[in-house]
C-alpha cells in the first residue's frame, strides 16, 4: 500500500538517537494496563510479588532469561516481544506521540460508527478485529493507534495509515466498507463461485 511505504520512509529517516527504546519494564507494565489488573493481581498471575514487579515496572531490577520465558508464557505472548522492542515499533510509537489532535479512540469512533454507520459487530466482520479489540479501543480510551491495528484498518478500510494516527483528516470514498470486503471475497473466489455470483448479476461468465 503507497501510504505504508511512505510512513515506512518516513520513519526510516527518523534518526535513531532520537528513538525511545522500551524497556521490559516499560513493557510488562504496558502489558498489565492493557489486562486492565492491578499490580498485586498482575504479579499473581506471572507468579511474583508486588514487589519485585514494582521493581521491573521501574526498570530498578532486570530479569534472568529464565524469568522472561516464564512470564511470557504466562503471559501468552513471545519472548522477544517481552525484550525486544524493533526500530519499526519504536519509531512508529515515536511518530505517534508527536503527532497532535484528537486521540485514537476518537477518530476510530467518529470513522467507524459516525461516518461509517457501523457498530461494534459490523467493525469485526468487515476489519477482521476481535469483540474484544474494539471494544478496549473505545473503552481505554486508547490514544495512540496500534501499530497492528492500525495496519488492519488500512487495509481493510482503505483509509490512510496517517488518518489513524491523527495526522490528517479522512475524506470518506465512493465504496462504502461492505463493498471492499465484497471485492475482496471475490477476488479470493474460486472460478466457480465467481461465476455464481456473475450469474446473479447477469454478467458473462468467465473461463480458467
């Protein structure tokens, strides 16, 4: 997608001094607010104290790499994710937060349910995201975009990268989103079926 290419340009341009790294710290604590669990919740079910999450939370203690493993497995999430935070993510999270106006919640609401007219089942059918997903969009108040969600709504809306992160306004198209998700069934068809639906429309038929 030309839009994916040219944030991708941008931020590679983005000089790497000026990019913040996260830390497992910084991660295990994004990881709890995402669960919605306190610390004392959060430090049992990864199998610690209070304490000693505190202490990773702040960044004062560093885990062994046995202790990563078991947390992301707890967790349900990769050990590379837990560590490692890549040059994309990181300039992508960078760009966000320098970017001002309304937060994501926000311009997810007014495109989706405003201007769309979709609600919260229509949003999953025709992006492809979880209940779930959208609903903790809207009820976190999320205020920054993603970076896999907001590649979902790309591509699956056709909207603009830089519409979800705030940096332009959106211009609705002629298709509406059940007409692209209709395309693209189509377009994934078997030759049988595409010539059903041809037939329905009274189009020509067409051959392998």
């Amino acid at each position: 997608m030309a839009e994916n290419k040219k944030i991708q340009a941008y931020i590679e341009s983005m000089p790497v001094e000026e990019i913040h790294f996260v830390t497992f710290g910084e991660r295990l604590r994004e990881i709890r607010k995402e669960m919605n669990m306190t610390q004392d919740e959060f430090a049992k079910k990864v199998g610690t104290s209070k304490q000693m999450l505190s202490r990773y939370e702040l960044d004062q203690r560093t885990p062994k790499i046995d202790q990563v493993l078991k947390y992301a497995q707890k967790l349900n999430v990769s050990v590379d994710y837990m560590i490692h935070d890549t040059e994309f993510e990181a300039s992508f999270r960078e760009l966000c937060e320098s970017l001002r106006g309304k937060p994501f919640y926000e311009i997810f609401i007014e495109i989706t349910y405003d201007i769309l007219g979709l609600n919260i089942p229509q949003v999953c059918g025709v992006t492809g995201l979880t209940d779930h997903q959208v609903r903790t969009i809207i009820t976190r108040r999320m205020k920054d975009a993603p970076l896999t969600i907001a590649m979902r709504l790309s591509e699956t809306l056709q909207i603009p990268l830089t519409v979800w992160m705030g940096k332009e306004a959106y211009v609705p198209t002629e298709l509406s989103p059940y007409a692209l998700q209709v395309a693209r069934a189509y377009d994934k068809a078997s030759l049988k079926d595409r010539n059903m639906a041809r037939m329905a429309l009274n189009l020509d038929t067409i051959k392998e």
